[in-house]
C-alpha cells in the first residue's frame, strides 16, 4: 500500500518511519532544506534528532507528487495547516483518496474539531477518520510499543484502516466515537499544562493525580455535550493520552506549564519551545466553547485565564482549591 504522510515535523516523521516497515511511504514538507537533509543523511535533525531513518521512506517536497497515486492520505500537520492541506488534496483529486489525520485541538476561531473541518471541505461521501491516542513521536519512531485509535463517524472505515495499519509495536484499535476521541484529544493538552504547572509549583504527586482525574470529568462532560459519549474518555483517545501528556516530560504542553510555574512569560516560553503546544490555542477555544455550552470546566477555566494573563499560577491553583465540595458520582 503507498501512504503520503504531509507535515515533516516530529510526529509526521514518526508516523512515516514506523508506517514505512509494512507500505511504500512518502514523506512531504514545506522546509526544502530540512527534507533535503533527511534524504541525504536519514535523519530528521530538525524535529526528531538522533534517530535514524528507514532507507526506504522516501521524501518530497512537491505536494502534488507526494499526493499523487496514494492510497491513504495521512495528514499529520499542525491542527492549524489541517483545512488547507485537506483543501489541497480535495482540489487535487476527485474523488480523494481516503483522509486519515493525526493533528489534534480545536480551530483557533472557529472551535471546530478536526472532522468537521476535514468534513466542511471534503464533502458529503468522503472518507476519512482520526489517529489518536498516547504516543509520543521520538518513541514511535524508536519503534517502542505504542497504541492508539482510529475513529471515524464510520465503523467500517475505522475498522478496516486500523487493520490495515495495525502493526506489532504501533498497535491500532477502530472506535466509532470520533467526537469524544477528538475532544479527549484537544483538551489533554490543556489539562497536561495544569498539571505541569502544578509540578513546577512543587504542589506534589497528590495534585498531580487530582488534576488528572478531575480534567478527566471535564473532558468527558464536553464530549458529551457536543455528542460523545463519555464511556470513550475511559480509554486510548482519553485517559491513555491524558496519563501520558500530563506525566511524560517529553509532552511539549507539561513543559509549557512547568515553564509558567517559573514565573517566564508565556511569548518566551513558545519561541524557545521549537515545537507547537496546540494547548495553548486550545485553552481559549474551550473557553468559548463551555459558555456556550454551559458545561462546567473549572480547570480548564483556570489554564486559560493564566494563559491569558488574568491570573497568575499561585492565583489559578488557589481559586480551584477554594471551590466549594462537589459530589464526584453523576458529574457526566
């Protein structure tokens, strides 16, 4: 099977290395240089240093060669290149060949998950679904065991995609709830910032654990108020990425909030992160997204005020602690 994999950063780069052991993979990017290098020397030093390359995974920088032929176009962009790429690949060819993406969060403006992006420019009848779930790009790359969700508004496609890419080390589960397996996948990112700060602020393992639970309740009341169901959080695309992002320091968005816990401006901490924390973006859109929704999200609440300057991390920590009790049974 050949798949073109668009967006040379860690994680595209991680999804081609591991895709390429089974299938004929091409990689593209927009940094001519940098995809020259990989050609040249089989490593990503850019994104994913120290890593050696496959010497089948072939690359380009020509969008429409990489597209061209492919029978699964896997996207792996930042969430905020999703709807162009799409576009492009729409544009390119009718009908397009099956549409898999593996960029999470929600659009800065719009709020919409990545389905009803890839859906608003796609069309009715188009086939498509998310990879989601814990996995961080350098061990994928290492080839170190891993899992993760294929979800999609269509059983069928997510059952015969995860068998198709299923592999030994990278194993694949199909789920039928693509609402909840993206919500769970854009707002660990936002949870994974709370607790890095957190940590940073030296608040110990206890609170560590309190966030983590209770981001979990949050994520899965918006799941289900946007049409999820919450039962998904308790698996790969919820719980599993939440652990993963809000424990494993090689999370980009627990390093931007252990970073604010130090007391460093947040325009700082991102010029010098090299990579993106759709968490950040991803805060402010929640943000909007729960008043609309009047879902309870006080964690979530706290990151983007902090984010935003309103409040400073001590302020945010001690405004969740002063909420009066709760009963933690019925809170979906």
């Amino acid at each position: 099977m050949r798949i073109a994999v668009f967006g040379a950063g860690a994680w595209g780069t991680a999804l081609a290395q591991s895709f390429s052991g089974a299938h004929e993979v091409r990689l593209w990017g927009r940094e001519a240089d940098n995809i020259e290098t990989m050609r040249r020397e089989r490593e990503n030093r850019l994104f994913l240093p120290g890593i050696a390359l496959r010497p089948e995974l072939e690359f380009s920088t020509d969008f429409d060669e990489a597209a061209q032929g492919a029978d699964l176009h896997l996207v792996a962009t930042p969430l905020a290149g999703l709807r162009e790429t799409v576009r492009a690949l729409r544009n390119l060819q009718q009908p397009p060949a099956p549409v898999i993406w593996a960029c999470k969060g929600l659009e800065a403006g719009s709020g919409k998950l990545p389905h009803e992006i890839v859906a608003e420019e796609m069309g009715k009848g188009a086939a498509y679904g998310a990879l989601t779930g814990p996995s961080f790009a350098a061990e994928v790359a290492r080839g170190l065991p891993a899992a993760a969700a294929l979800a999609s508004n269509d059983p069928g496609f997510a059952t015969d995609w995860a068998r198709r890419l299923h592999q030994p080390r990278f194993r694949l589960y199909a789920n039928d709830d693509i609402i909840g397996c993206e919500v769970g996948g854009a707002l660990k990112n936002v949870i994974a910032i709370a607790t890095g700060v957190a940590d940073g602020m030296g608040y110990g393992f206890n609170a560590r654990a309190a966030i983590i639970t209770r981001g979990l309740a949050e994520i899965a009341r918006l799941a289900k108020a946007l049409g999820g169901r919450p039962e998904t959080l308790m698996g790969l695309a919820g719980m599993g990425d939440l652990i993963l992002t809000s424990t494993g320091d090689l999370s980009r968005n627990r390093q931007v909030g252990l970073a604010i816990a130090t007391g460093k401006p947040l325009s700082d901490i991102l010029a010098g992160l090299g990579h993106v924390a759709e968490g950040v973006s991803t805060a402010s859109e929640v943000a909007q997204l729960r008043r609309r929704l009047g879902v309870d999200m006080p964690i979530c609440a706290g990151v983007d005020a902090l984010l935003r300057g309103d409040v400073t991390a001590h302020d945010a920590v001690e405004r969740l602690l002063a909420r009066d009790p709760k009963q933690e049974w019925g809170h979906y």
